[in-house]
C-alpha cells in the first residue's frame, strides 16, 4: 500500500528558530495536507495544497507540494512556544483515499 | 458551522466489553472516517462511510465495525475489547469540493 516517510522523527529548537519538515512517498498524490496536533486533541487542518510546485503561506507556516507529486515540505519561520505538538502530512488520491505520515513532533524551548 | 463531534471524549472498559462510540460530521458532509491513533503507530485507518455505505476499508480485524445512518452521524463498534485496542479513536468527515478531511477531537479509550 501507499506509505508515507516523514522525517524528522522530532525535534528540539530554541524559540524564534526556524523549523522544516517533510514527507516523501513512492507513490503520487493529488493533494498534500499539513494538520498539527495537540496532546489529547484530534489534528487541526494547517495548510492544504493542490497543484504541483504550488507554494502556500499561513501565517508563519508555508508548505510545498513537490514537483514530482510524490513529496511536500512544511516551513515554520520564528517558532513560538506555542508552535509545540505534533505535525502530520497527508497525501490524498482523487479516490478519497487518505495516508498519513508518522509525525513529527516538535519541541519548543523558550 | 459546527465542527465534527465525538462522543463520549474517554471511556474506560475492561477486556471482552464492547463499545459503541459516535460521531457528527460537520453540516453537509456525507463522508466519515475512522482512524485509530496509538503512540508510535501514527493514524491507523480503519474504514470511510459515505452516503451509508462502506467506501474505504483498513486492515483491522472484524471486531471492528462500523455504520452510518442517513443524516451522515457515525458510529464505531469495537467488540471483545482487547488491551491493545486502547488508542484514541479519531473521526474525520469531509464533503467539500476539495474533500479535505476535518478531525474531531476524538474518544480516548482505555481498555482495562
């Protein structure tokens, strides 16, 4: 089945430094998601993308949806505190079909 | 617009229980996912309703069903409660044109 690989595992950053984060996968995808989680909550919809090469902003945070279809990155520019949780991508078919990556989660230190 | 709702948030069982939990897409949408979410296994997918059909389904066993009435509510099944089966249990509906999927907060079940 489709898989996605998204790296880094985690992170420990000093607040205001930048963060990236991306996920890579074998097969190809029409839409590409950002959610991010907080502990005990279910995951919050952050960026969505839809075009190859597309690059969207929100806020602090802007995403990529690769070239080739098969990858995305995720940008967090001068972190904040609050920025901690853990952050999913999602690939999703025309079929409605969704995979997600594992997370990565993110640790802020003040 | 009211976000997706699930009910009950925690729910505490022991082994060989069953239990029914529920969710509440947002106002017009017609599909409803299940996902189960354990440290270290990410979103595990268990089945998509739409229109009160099975559209989509993961690799779980049967004890994990599902269904889907006719204004588009939820409801997950678990029967012969294992340890294992201890996760928070996420529902995630979508209907958009663009059929991005919205998350509830999700039911944490402890199976004791």
């Amino acid at each position: 089945g489709q898989q996605l690989n998204q790296s880094p595992q985690s992170m420990f950053i000093q607040e205001g430094e930048d963060v990236s984060m991306n996920c890579t996968s074998s097969s190809i995808f029409n839409t590409w998601l950002w959610y991010k989680q907080d502990p005990g909550e279910g995951p919050v919809l952050l960026i969505a993308l839809y075009k190859a090469g597309e690059l969207t902003s929100n806020g602090r945070l802007t995403a990529q949806f690769g070239i080739t279809r098969k990858d995305s990155f995720l940008n967090i520019s001068a972190s904040i505190p609050s920025d901690v949780g853990i952050y999913f991508c999602a690939g999703r078919t025309n079929a409605g079909k969704s995979t997600f990556g594992d997370g990565t989660t993110l640790t802020v230190k003040p | 617009k009211a976000g997706v709702t699930q009910t009950p948030r925690y729910l505490i069982k022991t082994r060989g229980q069953q239990v029914t939990l529920s969710c509440s897409p947002i106002s017009g949408h017609r599909s409803v996912s299940w996902y189960q979410q354990t440290p270290g296994q990410g979103l595990q997918f268990l089945f998509e309703y739409f229109s009160e059909t099975q559209r989509n389904k993961g690799n779980f066993p049967g004890r994990f069903s599902g269904r889907q009435f006719s204004n588009s509510r939820s409801e997950m099944n678990v029967s012969t409660l294992e340890l294992g089966d201890s996760a928070l249990y996420l529902c995630a509906s979508s209907g958009d044109f663009k059929n991005i999927q919205y998350f509830g907060a999700g039911t944490r079940l402890s199976v004791l």
